[in-house]
C-alpha cells in the first residue's frame, strides 16, 4: 500500500512537471513568434523608408518603447511606420507623427495602421509638410469627436474632397467643419465629398 502510494504521488509528480514544461513550451512559441513577426515588420520598414542602420535603429527602439508603453504592440507600431514610409515620409517624419498617429487610433479606437494610412493620405492631399501630421491628427480627432464623421467616411470623402480644397487653399480646419456638418445632415461621406 505504501509502494502504491509512493507510485501515485510521484505520477502525480511527473504530470505536474510535464503540465508545467508544456505550459513553458507554449509561452516560449509564443514569444518567438512575436519576435519574428516583430522583425519581419521592421525588416519591411527599413526596405521600404531606405533608412540608415542609424535611423532604423532609431524606429526599432521607438516601436519597442511604445510597444511597452501604449497599449498597441510593437509589431502594430512597425505596421504603423510601414505605411508611412510607402506614403514617402522620411525616418524624422516617421518618428514625429508616431505618437499623433497613436493617439488619433486610440480616440477613433481604428486601427494603428490605417490610422496612419488615413492620416498620412491628409497630408499629402492637403500638400502639407509631414511636420503638420500631428495637426491633421488634431484635426481629425476633433472632428470625430463633434460631428457624426468617422475614420472611413473621413477617408473616402478626403478622397475627392483634399487635393481640391488645397488647390482652393481651403485650410483642412475649414474642410473638416463642412465636412462634419454635411456628415450631420446625414450625407453620404462619397456625396459630401464630391459636394
């Protein structure tokens, strides 16, 4: 009886520590999976921003810290500086409209990515010097918040609306008012746009 016993507590034993192995095992995939799904990320944003070792390591360090510090990770803060750097901003740029670009998605509660695809396209629609991104982000922010306008009927009326307002050096301010009052009387984002 007391063999028997014996043999019950260590099984027990061993089936705890495999259990616990396992559960290791599967916090380690884990963690190597973020990892490489982090640097595949990065490996696209210095292919795509042409930065220096200098500057990448630069953009690295920053999508690590707010990957830390935000609650975004930082494989959607890489995600982030990618498509800045397809709409042609320069590692500097990149680095000033990080924090804009997260605070913008966090007050929409959109997407990191498309938060920096929607906002990145304002500013180059509007012509305005990457420098602006977190006064376009402003902008947007307020205009979300005040008016029946969201991120997507913010995108798709910019789509016709940007480059004819800067053409006509109709501030975005001014452009994002109109638009939130039309949004308001209930017109469609394309029709308002094109209005």
């Amino acid at each position: 009886g007391t063999t028997t016993k014996g043999f019950a507590k260590m099984a027990g034993g061993v089936l705890a520590a495999v259990a616990a192995f396992r559960q290791i095992g599967r916090v380690l995939s884990g963690a190597i999976k973020t990892f490489t799904a982090f640097e595949f990320q990065m490996a696209k944003v210095k292919a795509i921003s042409g930065a220096s070792d200098k500057e990448f390591a630069k953009l690295s360090k920053t999508a690590q810290d707010l990957g830390r510090t935000t609650f975004f990770t930082a494989q959607q803060v890489a995600e982030l500086q990618t498509n800045y750097a397809k709409l042609g901003f320069t590692t500097s740029e990149i680095l000033n409209a990080q924090e804009a670009t997260l605070l913008l998605a966090t007050a929409t509660g959109s997407d990191l990515a498309r938060a920096a695809v929607v906002a990145g396209a304002a500013v180059r629609g509007f012509g305005l010097h990457a420098s602006e991104t977190t006064r376009v982000v402003d902008v947007m922010t307020l205009a979300f918040n005040s008016s029946a306008l969201d991120i997507e009927k913010w995108q798709t009326s910019m789509t016709k609306v940007a480059p004819i307002a800067a053409g006509m050096n109709i501030e975005i301010e001014d452009t994002a008012a109109i638009m939130g009052t039309l949004t308001d009387a209930g017109i469609e984002a394309s029709i308002a746009g094109t209005s």
